[in-house]
C-alpha cells in the first residue's frame, strides 16, 4: 500500500501541475467568450482574472486567483483519470472532505455568485457524479476481494459519504439557480 499511496502523491501533483500548467488555457476556455474584444495576453489576463473573481483592485483574487482556482479544481476533477491516484487520494477522507468544501465554495461563490456561469458549474456536477460513481465501484471491487484491507475500505466509504453530499450540494446550488432565472 505504501507503493500506491507514493504513486497516488506523485499523480495527484502531476494533476495539480499540470492544472496550473494549462490554467491560461482553461481561463480562456471557461471565461474568455465574455471578452470579445480582447485577444493574445490581454485575452488571457482577463481569464484568469474571471476564473479569480475578479482583479485585485476591484476585491476579487486576481491572475494568480484564477490559477490557483482552475489548478484546485481540476485536481478534485482529475483524480477520476488516474484509478491509482485515484484510490490513495480518496482512502484520505479529509483530502476529499477539505478539496470538497473548496469545489463548493469556488461553485458556489465564483461561479455562480460572481460569474454567473451555471453550465460551468452543471458541468463540474456531472464530473463529480462520474468520479462518485468510479468510487463507488472501486469500493465494491474492494469490498468482494479475499485479502480486505479494512482501514481502506473504511477510509474510502467515509470519503463517498462526503463526495455524494457534495454532489447533493451541487445539484442544490444548480437547481436554486435555475429556479432564480425562471
């Protein structure tokens, strides 16, 4: 076990890196259609300002923000791609609990408070649902094999526990919008 939980750090870092990495790109992606005019660094600065809430000047988190923002998102969304990274990242129930409550707060606040961008956080809910349902089968998988290690099995239900109430939370945020623009 030790093995993979090393892997599930060294692939749960490279997600987060590669995140950070991409995180102009993925700005652009989510946030750059509401800057027509701009283009080149301009376009991207902007983005990444978005992705943040907005500059510094006007209380938001700035460029640096933004990045921050896509690199811890799509270190919770990507753990689904990687089933190593995947199983020692979420036999950590407070690595899930904690990434959690940020995806929310970042949905919640950002997304949705700031920016207005439900399909954003429709699409991030349904990611969730995915990496839910990927756990779910991954604990079953554990629970029906002959050499059980209970510690894990205990540690990765605790962590479904918290990922289905964070999909409850998502859907709720989505259908409280939804209803506000009805």
């Amino acid at each position: 076990m030790a093995g993979a939980a090393g892997a599930a750090v060294a692939v749960g870092a490279g997600v987060g890196a590669g995140a950070m990495l991409f995180a102009p790109q993925i700005a652009v992606a989510l946030f750059g259609g509401a800057f027509p005019g701009l283009h080149g660094a301009a376009l991207v600065n902007a983005a990444l300002a978005a992705a943040g809430g907005g500059s510094l000047v006007a209380g938001g988190f700035g460029m640096a923000g933004g990045s921050v923002i896509i690199a811890g998102g799509g270190a919770l969304l990507g753990m689904s791609t990687a089933s190593v990274a995947t199983m020692g990242l979420l036999s950590s129930p407070n690595f899930v609990q904690t990434d959690d409550a940020k995806l929310l707060a970042k949905c919640n606040y950002v997304l949705l408070n700031q920016m207005n961008k439900i399909d954003v956080v429709v699409a991030i809910q349904k990611m969730t649902e995915e990496s839910l349902n990927d756990s779910k089968t991954q604990l079953k998988v554990l629970e029906s094999a002959e050499d059980k290690c209970k510690k894990t099995i205990a540690a990765l239900k605790k962590s479904v526990k918290y990922m289905e109430r964070t999909n409850d939370e998502l859907k709720k945020l989505i259908a409280k919008e939804e209803k506000k623009s009805d």
